[in-house]
C-alpha cells in the first residue's frame, strides 16, 4: 500500500524538536503507527506494540524491565494498555534533556490523556489525527490553495467511501466485510477490554441509532428511549464515543445576544464512510439520493473543518448557533474573528438560506463575515454580504 503524506507530520516533527515524547492519539485505523514508522525511518527508532499479548502482560507486571529492554529513543504503540508505563516513563526522560525520547501511540482517549497529562506535565507534546482529508487524498501540499470544481457524484463517493486510508490502496477490502470487522474491534477490544462494557449488542444497536442522528441537536431522552437504556447509560455510552473520537459533539456558542439559545450539543460522526454503512446505505446511488444526503453532507463539510484544525495540532474552535425560535447557522468559526456558516447541499443562490445568518448579525455586531458553504462552482459574494463558498475550498478560506 503506498504512504500518502499526512499533514500532521509538520507538527510532530516540530513537537519531536521540543517535547521528550510526542503522543499521538485518534481512532483505530486512521494510520497513527503508519505515520510515526515512516517519519522514524532516518532515525533508528525502536518499536514495540502492546497488542503484543506478552509485551503488554510484561508492561503490567513489570514496566521497568519493560522499558529497560527497548532501545532509545523508541515507539511505543497502543499505550494504553499499560497506563503502568508512564512514572517509569516520567523516570527515563527526567534523567536527560534530550527531547524526542518515546513517541506514543493510543486508540483510546477515555483517561487516558489524563493518565499523560498528570504523569508527563510539561514534558509531552499531545497531539491527534484522524482519517485522511480530502485534500491528503489528492495529495496535495498543505499550502496549496487551488481548488477543484464541486461535482455531486464525486463528493458522494468521497462521502461513501470515508476516510480510512486503507480504501485509498489498490487492494482495498470490501467495504462490508471492513466496516463489520471494524465495528467488531471497537466492540471487542475497546468496549470489553478497556471500558468493561459487556453489552455490546446493545451498544451496537446505541451506535447505529446516533450514525443516523449525525448532523442532529443531540437529545439524549430520545435517544435513550430509542434504544431501550436509561439516559444516565446514554449520557456515559456518548462519552465512549467522543472519546473513542467515533463522534464528535459540537457544542453550541454563547454570544450572550438572547438567553434562549439551545445548549444541547450537534452529534456529527467522524467518518461519513462508516456513518453510512451503520445506517444501511448500499450504494453511493442510494445515499446521494436519500433521505440523510443532507445530514451526511454536512457531517462531511465538518469533519473536513475539524480535521484541519487538528492536523495543525489545534483544537478546533468551532460551534453552532439556534434559538428556542429555531434561528439557527449551522456553523460558527472563531478565528480572528467570529465567522458565521451555513452547509447548504445546493449549487445554487437561494436568499431564503440567508436569514438565519442576517438574524444573529442583526442581533450582534461581534460576527466578521456571513458565507454558506455550498456546491456553487466558484467564490462568490452577494449584494447583502454572504460569501458563498465551494465546499472544495472550505480548507483554504480558512
């Protein structure tokens, strides 16, 4: 399978510069271990994995000799297994000043980064990745700031398709086998084995309900209703989720303009390829025309956003706005400026999409610019200021 170049390498190579060890983070399956091998290539580091049954029962028992085996400076991969590691970690790297010591690799954010963060204050770079973005698939350079022309069918198979980098190869699996087999690994290995939840026909039935609200204002009463559990099991189950990085909950904004903004979170999935298998769409024909073509485009517009956010090593600063009125913008930016978005699944200028961003610039002067991210062919601004945007150049106009 050919390595396609992550735009998350700019910033673990400057973490290694300044950090004893660097951690990555993410989902399974989005290339952690494939990007921290190839970057390592020059520099004779040491791998070891604790997928490694015997590996990891070594990392239990006795993580000094553990770590007394590897060389230095080394990888250690699927870290959290063995949240024994990091004092003795803490130990190595405080008897030298050379930074780059151990870079760490985990599938699971649940306490783990604050496992990291109490043993390794000040000493670790933190640092996440998720599939490929569209722009990696293409292959283009972070900097590049061309874009394509929007075209329906090809965003709807990049919809479809998703983002695990493994599709990208020349042998790519069946998508059905694959996305069962990965759905099974969470359940198995994640679930199970980490957070000891032994429900997992009825957490999988709870994740196949919230692939089919990706794009929705998150109700938990509904959800857990839905699904047959309580909402306290619900409220813990979504959490699982987040910080498995499945999903990802984008809270609301507080321009202190009205009291009565809605304070539940938006429920997006992170991968549009898997919410679309979870939600039983066959084919790209099916999804493009179906009755969740909107919500998974929009699903799809912001993991594109979030994704270049955290590829800079960033948290993405990014909300929504709704009112009890239903006024609502799909998407507020805040970045030297608040910037107002709308996600609209059409080519063309339509005012009536208009009014909920002339409703809240209307109530605050504290929003910079008014634009809808849409299929139009190239940038354009209307008489009353809203910039319309090809949804091809979202991660350049940012």
């Amino acid at each position: 399978m050919r390595y396609i170049p992550r735009y998350i390498e700019r910033v673990i190579k400057q973490s290694n510069k300044t950090f004893k060890v660097v951690f990555l983070g993410g989902p399974r399956q989005v290339g952690k271990t494939t990007v921290f091998k190839k970057l390592s290539e020059k520099m004779y580091m040491g791998y070891v994995t604790l997928d490694d049954l015997n590996q990891r029962q070594l990392a239990h028992t006795d993580p000094k000799l553990f770590l007394q085996q590897l060389k230095n400076p080394t990888i250690i991969d699927e870290v959290q297994y063995a949240p024994e590691l990091f004092p003795q970690i803490k130990k190595i790297i405080d008897e030298s000043d050379k930074n780059g010591q151990f870079w760490l690799t985990g599938s699971q954010q649940f306490g783990l980064i604050k496992n990291i963060q109490e043993s390794l204050a000040g000493r670790v770079a933190v640092l996440n990745i998720l599939g490929l973005s569209r722009n990696e698939k293409m292959l283009k350079k972070n900097h590049d700031k061309t874009f394509d022309t929007p075209n329906i069918d090809t965003l709807f198979r990049e919809i479809f398709e998703g983002s695990y980098p493994i599709f990208q190869s020349k042998d790519a699996p069946d998508r059905e086998i694959y996305f069962n087999s990965y759905i099974q690994t969470y359940l198995d290995r994640d679930l199970s084995d980490i957070f000891g939840i032994n429900k997992t026909s009825e957490f999988n039935r709870f994740i196949q309900a919230c692939a089919a609200r990706t794009g929705q204002i998150l109700n938990i009463s509904d959800l857990a209703r839905d699904c047959g559990i309580s909402p306290v099991t619900a409220t813990e189950w979504i959490n699982i989720l987040e910080n498995t990085m499945q999903i990802y909950l984008l809270r609301p904004y507080y321009p202190n303009i009205t009291k009565r903004i809605i304070k539940a979170p938006k429920l997006y999935f992170l991968d549009t390829g898997l919410a679309s298998y979870l939600t039983k769409w066959n084919s790209i024909e099916n999804l493009q025309a179906g009755s969740m073509a909107g919500a998974l485009y929009e699903t799809y517009i912001i993991g594109e956003i979030i994704k270049n956010y955290i590829f800079k090593g960033k948290i993405p600063p990014i909300y929504y706005l709704r009112d009890k009125e239903g006024h609502e913008v799909d998407l507020v930016i805040e970045n030297n400026g608040l910037h107002l978005f709308e996600i609209k699944l059409s080519a063309n200028i339509k005012i009536d999409n208009h009014h909920g961003l002339h409703y809240y610039t209307n109530k605050s002067n504290k929003f910079s610019s008014k634009n809808i991210i849409s299929l139009i062919e190239k940038p354009l601004s209307t008489s009353d200021r809203v910039m319309y945007i090809p949804y091809t150049s979202i991660n350049t106009s940012l």
